[in-house]
C-alpha cells in the first residue's frame, strides 16, 4: 500500500506547503479544509497524488464522516497526521469575549482532538503511526494581546504530551511544533498592499536572531521530519522554529 498522510489547513500557508513537502517525499496526501477550490488548487501541485476532505472542523458529524472515508481506503496507508488548521485573532483580556474564546478553542484544540480521536483505533490497527500537532511559540511564552491563542495553543503542547504517552506503547509516535512568526495568511500584515507589507516585515525581521520572519517551507520541513521516519525515535517533543524568536 501507498503510503498517505492527513494534514488539516491544507488550502494555504503552512499547511499547503506541508502537504507539498509530503508529497516530493513520495506520500500520498489527504487534504483537509474549508475551501474546496483551495484544496483544489493545492492538490494540483502534489505529484503523488492528492484527496480533498473539505469539511469544517467545528462540525463533529463532517469530521467524523471525512475519517471514515478517508479509512475506508485500502489502496493507501494513512502512517502521518498533521493538525495544522488554526485560527488566530488579537485581543486583551477585556475583549477577548465568549464568542472568541469559543472559537479558538473549538478550531484549535477540539477540532485536531476531533481528528485525533477518529484516527487514533486506525493507527492502534495498523501497528503505529506519526501526530504531529502545530502549536505555537506563544504556546511556550506569551507575547502582547493573544491570550486565548496562547492558552489553546499551550494546552495543545501539554495534550500532544498526553498523546505520545496514551500511544508509546502502541508505536503512536505525538509530537509538537511551534513556529515563530511565518509569512501566511494568519497574520494582518499579510493582506497590506507590496510596499507596506515589505515595511512591516523589515520592523519584525530584528525580532529573530536570524534575522528574518519564517516561510511555510521552513515550517513543512521540520513537519515533516517529525511525521516520517526521519524521527522514528521521537516523541513527546516540542519543536520551536522560529528563527530564534523565543531567545
């Protein structure tokens, strides 16, 4: 069987760059997202061969109905999970309303427990499998007006934690990422027109100690270290990429 991996936020930034790198390594990709066009576009891209699973992560029925068909496949063997999708809005503590509490938890927490869930007997199955969950810097350190993202995104390092124990026995490998600040959709700046973009990133790029912003390609090669066997003797690891940031 062909082996195939499952990453969420497929349609863009660390995601899409993510289900790229997979696929130049010979994985076939199940792309999962909101936009179908997106993930399209996307798939056209993945020279291995690639299939949508457009669904919306807040939906426990769409989400257990994409699983399952993606499962019911035996023409490939899904050995990696990535749970990229995520949303990201500042706010203080006053602003930070219910609503938006809500949000970043159903998003950023509940939906990659959600997909986790449903794959978690498929890998006990199949002898073993690779989480690799996308959390983030602030996640280990806060920075400004991000408190509900940064709490969410903490609690996803101590679950990925829970992970790799519940599945060390299993071969189960659960691992974390935390990017920096990357060039993607998630970030204001990204929708300023070429010259005040260019701006604001010049004003971050002293931030790192490497001395510029992170791409989703610098991002997708560390995911996909840790969701191959490139890391076949990890688990439990927080990873930050972030060009130093965190320093």
């Amino acid at each position: 069987m062909k082996k195939a991996v499952l990453i969420t936020g497929a349609s863009s930034g660390i995601g899409a760059a993510s289900a790229l790198e997979f696929s130049k390594n010979g994985y076939f990709v199940y792309l999962m997202g909101r936009s179908r066009e997106r993930l399209e576009n996307v798939a056209l891209k993945c020279s291995h061969g690639a299939s949508l699973l457009a669904c919306d992560l807040t939906k426990a029925a769409e989400v257990d109905k994409r699983i399952l068909e993606m499962t019911s496949v035996k023409i490939h063997r899904v050995e990696a999970l990535v749970n990229c999708a995520g949303i990201f809005e500042r706010h203080n503590t006053v602003s930070g309303s219910d609503d938006l509490w809500q949000r970043h938890f159903e998003v950023n927490l509940l939906g990659p427990v959600r997909i986790t869930r449903g794959l978690f007997p498929y890998f006990e199955q199949q002898g073993g499998g690779s989480i690799v969950n996308v959390s983030s810097t602030v996640g280990l350190r806060p920075q400004g007006p991000t408190s509900a993202y940064a709490a969410i995104k903490a609690a996803m390092i101590n679950w990925t934690s829970s992970l790799a124990l519940e599945g060390g026995p299993l071969k189960i490998r659960a691992n974390s990422i935390c990017p920096g600040i990357v060039d993607t959709p998630i970030h204001n700046f990204n929708s300023l027109s070429g010259a005040q973009k260019n701006e604001a990133l010049e004003k971050m790029k002293d931030l790192q100690p490497l001395g510029r912003i992170g791409t989703p390609e610098d991002i997708a090669k560390a995911i996909y270290f840790l969701g191959s066997d490139l890391s076949c003797w990890t688990t439990g690891a927080v990873l930050a990429v972030d060009g130093g940031i965190n320093l």
